[in-house]
C-alpha cells in the first residue's frame, strides 16, 4: 500500500470525527463558556483528548498542507475555549 493512500485514509477518518463529532461538542463548550460558565470533568477529559490526538495527526498534517488551513482554526477554537475557560475560572475563584 502506497504512503499516500494511507494518509487519504488516515485524513479522512479523522475529518470525519471532526466534523461529526468533535466540532458539535466543541462548539457547545465554547457556547458554554461564553456564557460564563466553568468546564465540567467531561469537557476537560475531551479537551485533553483533542490535545492528545493533534500530536498524533501532525506529522499527516506536515505532509498534507492543504489540510492546514482547516487544522489551524480548528486549533483556534481550542485555544478560544481554553482561553475563555481560564478567564471563567478566574472570575468564579474571586
């Protein structure tokens, strides 16, 4: 099997979670959080997944460029969550 159609596939399992299941929870945490509120252990637990997973999915990301686009905002949201989730805790500890 050639390098390149293992990579297609590899990518297109991985779009496919992402547009099925990881961008949907995603994008009700980051609703979540921009209402104020704090992440509970199961957003934490996927947050630290998706982490664990673009580790993974890089060195596919390095040899595909076109795919970076998609991966750098995908990374965006993350941090935005992140970055709005560490702002609500600060605020809930005061």
């Amino acid at each position: 099997m050639s390098e390149d159609y293992s990579d297609t596939g590899v990518i297109q399992v991985v779009v496919e979670r992402f547009q099925n299941q990881r961008l949907p929870r995603a994008l009700a945490i980051k609703d979540q959080v921009d209402r104020g509120e704090r992440l509970n252990e199961s957003d934490i637990a996927f947050l630290e997944e998706v982490l664990r997973d673009s580790a993974r999915v890089k060195p596919y990301v390095d040899a595909h460029p076109e795919w970076q686009d998609l991966v750098g905002r995908a990374l965006h949201l993350y941090s935005e969550i992140t970055a709005k989730a560490l702002e609500n805790e600060r605020t809930a500890s005061r």
